[in-house]
C-alpha cells in the first residue's frame, strides 16, 4: 500500500547524503555543544534543516523532533530526525554514522530508517511489514546465553567508567558477555542487533531521535528493546536502554544485574 510518508523518507534520506563528504575527504570542521565529548558540525545542521523542510513542505501539519531543531506540532504526526547520529565518527571518520528518520501517529510507530551513508545502507521497515536492509529481509539473532554474546555500546566511557547507579551491575554484565564492542553509533549498532550482527545493546543515555527509527526496524526484525529497570522504553524522553534478539534475555538481565 502506497504510503506517502514513508515514500518521501526514503528518497529524501538519500538525496540528503548526497551533500555529506566520503572517507578520504578534507577533515570536518566542528564546534562543541556542551563540552568536548558533546559536538556538532555544520553537516548535521544542514541535513535537518533539509529534511525538515521537505516533510513539512509536504505535510505542514506534522511535528518535527530533531536532535538540532524542533517544530512544534498540534496533531497527532510525529517525524524523529538525527541528522547525523555518530557525529563524532562523522567529522574524524567519514564513517560509522547514519542518518535517522522515524515516523509515529498517536504515538505508534509508523515507520522507520537509518542510512548508513558510508557504506550505502539502508536499514528500514514499516510496523507489520517485516525489516529490510537495502531490500533484504533482516532477522535479530536468537542467542540466549551471555557467554556467547557480543554486546555493544555507544558510548563506552558513560557506561562502563563514569559514575552511575548500576555501574557495578554492568560492568559484571560486560564480564560475563564474550566481548564488548562499541561503534560510536546508537542507530548502527541497533541496526546491528536487529540484523544479527551483534546480540546485546546497552546505553546509558539515548535521547528519542537517536533510537526511535532503529526501534522500528529492531521490533520488526523480531528483537525487543526496554529500560535498564525492564520497563517499556518511552517515544518521547530520553532514557537508558537495552536491546536484544529476545526479550528474555532483556528480562533476565534487568532481574539478575541491577534491580535488586
């Protein structure tokens, strides 16, 4: 069935990675936000403003939420965006980022997809209609046992060294997995879980636009997603997450590493 929506996202995602430099281009200028670890370029500006302008173009009655901008909304239509999510893989790497877009009615997922620019991948899926990666059918990993787990965070430091309140139970949980790995990239490494490339995804902190299109793509690949207390993840806030192939093992994690 014809969706509008979704048809506008997916051809204006590409066509927005189209101004963004390749691996081997000069160095990304960049300022930081709100500290050294906290930066922006003006690639990430752009793409929203582009991207925000064509959805509203097309729909002037949706809200847009952004990691860089907010446009206010009185319906029921929400657009998530991360304009460049692994900015700072973007401005030293050229890789290792993707561009995010979500879209919910009411609060329910409508569809989602994340580009992986650098290597021309495009995660995507709309609710009930399976999950793809450039038209092929992706699949979450169905392992259950932590031993034979490769888990994946984003941002190493905010999980396992800075100070928390279930820093112990993660760090326990990162030595009884078969290694940690980090991409740098909250939507990747979702996307990573969701295709079976990785098995386990913990962050301390994720804001909506950084997990709300890789969501989607992670629930209809058959995997699950919830806060580190086991609870639903919300649409709207930031928070804590963990995802998996099963939610089992979300569960059990949540049980046996920090909620006692």
């Amino acid at each position: 069935m014809a969706d509008p929506r979704y048809d506008l996202a997916e051809r204006e995602i590409r066509r927005a990675a189209r101004c963004l430099p390749l691996p081997g281009s000069a160095p990304v200028a960049f300022q930081e936000k709100n500290g050294h670890a906290d930066i922006v370029s003006k690639y990430d500006k752009e793409v929203e403003m582009y991207l925000a302008g064509q959805i509203l173009t097309a729909f002037p009655g949706d809200g847009i939420v952004g990691e860089e901008m907010e446009h206010p909304h009185g319906g029921g239509w929400i657009w998530y965006i991360d304009p460049i999510d692994g900015t700072t893989n973007f401005v030293s790497q050229l890789r290792n980022y993707a561009i995010s877009i979500a879209c919910y009615c009411q609060g329910e997922p409508v569809f989602g997809l994340v580009y992986d620019v650098a290597e021309d991948r495009l995660y995507h899926a709309r609710a009930g209609g399976g999950a793809f990666c450039n038209g092929q059918p992706i699949t979450s990993g169905k392992r259950t046992a932590l031993k034979e787990m490769i888990l994946y965070t984003p941002i190493v430091q905010g999980t396992l060294i800075d100070d928390h309140p279930l820093l112990s139970g993660m760090r326990r949980l990162a030595g009884d997995v078969r290694a940690v790995r980090s991409l740098g990239s909250v939507a990747l490494e979702l996307c990573a879980v969701a295709a079976g490339e990785a098995d386990l995804f913990l962050a301390e902190r994720s804001c909506p636009w950084d997990h709300n299109a890789a969501r989607i793509i992670l629930a209809e690949a058959g995997g699950a997603m919830l806060t580190w207390a086991g609870a639903p993840v919300p649409v709207d806030r930031r928070t804590n997450l963990m995802a998996a192939g099963r939610r089992e093992v979300l569960e059990q994690i949540a049980a046996v590493y920090w909620t006692k």
